[in-house]
C-alpha cells in the first residue's frame, strides 16, 4: 500500500501536477462510492431532487392546489389519480412535487442562513477566544434553552404578511446557535497552531486570517455540516406544517400532506393522503444522514477504515 | 562595538492559574521572570534552555504575538510591547520569526507562492509579476527549484518546508529574525543544510537573529553572544568563549556536560566528570538556587560575562575558578 502511493506521489511529482491536498473531492467521492448504503442514498437523494423539481417546472402552483370537491378521496389509482387525491379533490402525486419542492427548498433556505451566521459567529467566537468568545457562547447558551417551538407557533401565527420566506426567517433565527457552536469548536483547535501565528508575524490581519487561512481548513467539516443541517431543517419545517403552524395552507408541503394522518379516520381507512409523503420525508432524511456519514468519514481520517 | 537592533528590558510574562469556587487567580505561571536581552546589529545571539524554560515564550514575545505582562522591548526607540507602536512601525516587516514546526507553521491549504508571498503582500506594494519574481528569488536563496511554487506543503520533505519557511521569514528583508528552534525536527545532515543557508543569508542581508535552541552544539556553530535560561530567568549570559570555556552557573555545567562527546580513551572520566556536575545540582540547590527555587539576579562577572549568583558566592566561585588555572 505504501509502496503503491510513493509510486504515485513520484508519478505526481514528474508530471508535476498540482494536487490538493488530499483532494477532498475525490476523497469524498470514494468514500460515496465504496460504500453500498452511502451510494444508494445518494441515488435516492437524486431521485427525488429530479422528481420534485423537474416535475415542479411541468406544474402549475395554482391548477395543483385548485379544489374540487367532486374528485375528492379518489382512492389509489382510480380516474387517473396514481396516488388518488385529497379532501379538496387535488391530485396527490402533483401535491407530492410540489410539497417536496417547497420541503426541500425551505430546508435548503434556512441552512444557508444558519450556516453563514453561525460560521461567521463560530469564527469570531473560536478565534478571538477570551471575553469576546465569553459572552457570544452566553447568547446561544439563552437561545438554546429556549423552548423553541413554542416561540415559533406564536411568531407563526403573529407575523402579518406571512409568507414561506418569513417562515424560512423563523426557523433560522434560532437555528444557528448549533452551527456556531460546532465551528468555534473547529477554530479553537486551529487557532493555536503555528500557521496562524506565522500569518500574525507576516502582518495579515485578523480578518483575513479568519477567513483566508483558518477557514479553508474546516471546509470538509462545513460541507458535513451543511448536508446534515439540511436533513433536520427539512423535518423541522415539516414538523411545523403537520401542526399547521408552518406554511401557509396554499403552499403544499410534505408536512400538510403528513399532517392528513391527524384525522384517524383517515390512518386507517385512507393511507394514500400520507403514506407517499411520510415515505418520501423518511427517504431523504435517511438518504442525506447516510451520505453525510460518508461525507464525515471522507473529513475525518480517523473514522476511515483503510 | 555594533549598534544594537532590540532590546528587551526586565520582559515578564505570567499566566494566571485560576482555582476555587470563583474561579479566582490564585497564583502565576512565570513563564518569563524578567529577562534583559540585547541583540546587536547582523549578529546571531544564543537563547538556550530546556523544555519549558521560557525560551520560545520570550521568542514569542519579541515578535510579538504573545502578549507581555511587564517589562519593555525596544526596538528604534520605541516600546513595542504595545500593538499601536508595533503598527505604526510595520514592526513585522523588520522582525520575523522561522518556527520550530516546519509543517504546522505552514498552512497546508495554500501554495508555496501564496505562503512567500504573504508578508509581501501585506508589506510592500508589487504588482503581481513583481511579486512572483520576489518569491522565485527567495526560493533561489533558499535553493529550492522554480516549479514549487505552485505546490502545497505536504509535498515536500521537512528540510524543503523549513528552508520555505526561512524563505518566508527572509521576504521583507527583515533586520531581526527569532529562529525558534528551526532545526530541533531535522535530521543532522538536513540540520546542517538549513543552518548553512541561514548563515549565508545573514552575510548576505546582515541579519540578526536570535536563535533559540536547546542543543548547544549547534547554537556553538552559529553565534556570537549567548543566554542560558532556566526557570523563566537567565542563569548565565556571555560570549561563546565564556558559556564555554568559564561556565560559572551549575545548570550551564549540566548543559557542558551533556554535549556528547566522541572520546573513547577518556569514556571513564567524561562520565565521571559529567556525575559529579549531576550530583552537585541535586545536593547543593540553595547555593544556586534562592529558597523558593528560583534563580538569583545576575551579577557582573568580567565584559560581557553575567552570571545568577548571589555577591559572596560569586566571590567563591571566582577563586575556585582561578586556583584550577
């Protein structure tokens, strides 16, 4: 095995060619692809990103979530409906697309958010250390330990012009206090090393040490944390939707679609108003953990096996 | 006599040590109890202790990316133990630091050109071609091949890393540069290359540097004037001639006597020599060391050749020292 890689890191050298540091795209890569669950989650997760997106650019929002009494609790399959439809006669598979679409783009929106501030916050808080670290780590202490959804549901039902992009505003506001902690962690154990101190002594300021050269060096550890933040933030906005305090109700979700099995009459008698979408909710929950465990194993060279 | 470039005056750093409910400052480490040093201009000025002496602490300090907590380091009339004077100054443009660990001192995500080129682009004003003639220049000195510079540091081996970060330190031609231990993780052989290298810059640019070590074999390769530290305080300051041949401190003694020397005829009586120097640090402590088991102030014992001794010890020391010649 060793001999194999001088081999190559002489081949490297001849040709010289630039080569990353353990070139974490490919790393990555192969750890996607060497292991069987990881590599089917990530065919799943592409599945289902082409199957509610590319289906949503055939969809018509309005025409989805017209009502129609007439077609209402069409069963699996009958008149055209694959999945059968709702109590307002709307198609289930189109709701599906559409839900799933929003799901996911809502779980997309506030990871970016939390990730950015939390990484901005992580950062600050990790490298200047002391009093400054002191008090931010005071702030996401009393935010954590606020009991979250409650404050949420009220903000839900309080905020006028609501809309999904102040639902994506509310989730974010609290959710960034895990992802700034998690990076300070990161930066506490870089800022100590003799890089940093040789970026001080070569006059470079604060700043640009945070973000030019301590930063790029937990980029594996953003990217795991990015996947997985999406995966909780989808069931966190799902979550909301299932007790309707989420999107607002002309906005299909896969939480209103989960939230039909409310209504016991329709968990026994009634299972394609949410049987898809618990199903597809569990799939790419599952899909993105199992990846993101890949993504950890290709950032950590410790849980690797070989 | 040369003009000197630094000077660093009573340089105290503490660290509090906090215990009890309240999490108070119960007591102090002394990483660095009040040290004087002076560095002339172009010369190499020898830092030397053990593990834990305070040696890289004060190297630190003198660069200043370690906070002090009292005492003043001068540098063109002014103390730059403050942040403000040592911005006013561009101070790290004239006093760089090569550091012991050649592969986290370098930041494995940037290239080698990015890494040179770094106190170059926060200290001068070139245009980029300017800047990639400076940086193949610098690898030329160091003699490191032109294609380098668009490596990442893990490529290369630690004598290559520790010549780049010689590189690095070089970039602004700096007057002062604080070799903190640069090569305690190389092999003899790359030890050498990388101290000649160093010699041959500092002829060529009339560097100084202060050159902390704990192997006093190389530091008698490499310069002039020399400090001993112990316990965060200096033990004996002096020439080469006089840390050598007159050691007057028991721990510089210790230190003498642990250079290994290739002598197998006289192999009995080095190993004699060097038990009897062990067992006169463990047995007479007080008389080198003050009740608390810190080092003495230190006392004037001929020029340049300063010594931690209290006065009538100093006396005896002295007597015994001229009866043997």
């Amino acid at each position: 095995m060793s001999e194999k890689k001088e081999n190559t890191s002489t081949e490297e050298v001849n040709k010289k060619k630039v080569s990353a540091p353990a070139s974490s795209i490919k790393v990555i890569a192969r750890e996607i692809f060497k292991d069987k669950v990881a590599l089917t989650a990530f065919i799943v997760i592409i599945a289902i990103l082409l199957f509610t997106f590319g289906g949503s650019l055939f969809l018509n929002a309005e025409k989805v979530t017209e009502t129609n009494i007439i077609d209402a609790y069409y069963g699996w399959g009958t008149n055209g409906h694959l999945l059968g439809t709702d109590d307002g006669g709307r198609d289930i598979v189109k709701l599906l697309i559409m839900g799933g679409r929003n799901s996911i783009l809502i779980g997309m929106g506030v990871t970016a958010i939390c990730e950015v501030v939390g990484l901005v916050v992580g950062l600050v808080s990790g490298y200047y250390g002391g009093y400054i670290d002191a008090i931010i780590m005071r702030i996401v202490d009393f935010i954590q330990v606020l009991p979250v959804m409650p404050i949420e549901i009220v903000l839900v039902t309080v905020i006028p012009h609501y809309s999904p992009l102040s639902l994506v505003w509310i989730i974010s506001m609290f959710g960034w206090t895990g992802t700034a902690r998690y990076f300070r962690a990161f930066i506490l154990s870089q800022r100590g090393r003799d890089y940093v101190l040789a970026s001080k002594t070569s006059g470079s300021s604060d700043f640009k040490i945070m973000f030019r050269e301590v930063l790029p060096n937990i980029t594996s550890m953003i990217i795991i944390d990015v996947v997985i933040a999406i995966a909780s933030n989808i069931g966190v906005e799902t979550t909301l939707s299932f007790i309707d305090y989420g999107l607002p109700s002309s906005v299909p979700s896969l939480g209103t679609l989960i939230g039909f099995a409310n209504d016991p009459v329709n968990v026994v008698s009634r299972p394609w108003l949410w049987l898809p979408a618990t199903v597809m909710l569990l799939a790419i929950s599952l899909s993105i953990n199992y990846v993101g465990r890949a993504l950890q194993r290709a950032g950590d060279a410790r849980q690797r096996e070989n | 006599m040369a003009k000197e470039i630094i000077q660093v005056k009573d340089l105290k750093v503490h660290y509090p040590i906090r215990s009890g409910f309240w999490n108070r400052i119960t007591d102090y480490v002394r990483a660095v109890d009040g040290v004087n040093i002076t560095i002339n201009e172009g010369e190499t000025y020898g830092l030397i202790g053990e593990s834990g002496s305070g040696k890289s602490t004060t190297g630190k300090a003198i660069v200043g990316v370690e906070p002090v907590t009292s005492g003043e380091i001068i540098y063109h009339d002014v103390d730059i133990t403050k942040s403000k004077n040592r911005r006013k100054l561009n101070y790290n443009k004239d006093v760089q630091m090569i550091f012991q660990d050649s592969m986290s001192s370098l930041n494995p995500r940037k290239r080698i050109e990015d890494i040179i080129a770094e106190p170059i682009r926060n200290f001068e004003n070139l245009t980029t071609d300017q800047e990639r003639d400076r940086v193949q220049e610098l690898l030329d000195i160091v003699g490191m091949p032109s294609d380098s510079i668009y490596k990442y540091p893990h490529e290369f081996s630690g004598g290559q890393r520790q010549r780049i970060g010689v590189a690095r330190a070089v970039a602004t031609n700096p007057r002062l540069i604080v070799a903190d231990e640069p090569t305690s993780a190389l092999d003899l052989s790359v030890q050498a290359q990388v101290l000649n290298f160093m010699k041959h810059i500092q002829q060529q640019y009339n560097i100084a540097y202060l050159f902390i070590s704990h192997d006093l074999g190389v530091v008698k390769h490499m310069s002039e004037n020399l400090a001993i530290m112990h316990r965060g305080r200096l033990v004996e300051i002096g020439s080469r001639e006089d840390i050598y041949n007159h050691p007057m401190h028991i721990y510089t003694k210790r230190l003498l006597s642990a250079i290994p020397v290739v002598d197998v005829e006289h192999r009995a009586e080095n190993k004699k020599h060097r038990e009897e120097v062990e067992q006169e640090f463990q047995n007479d402590q007080s008389k080198w060391y003050d009740q608390e088991g810190r080092v003495f102030p230190l006392q004037q014992v001929s020029g340049k050749h300063w010594v931690a001794l209290p006065k009538d010890e100093l006396e005896r020391e002295e007597l015994k020292e001229e009866g043997r010649n």
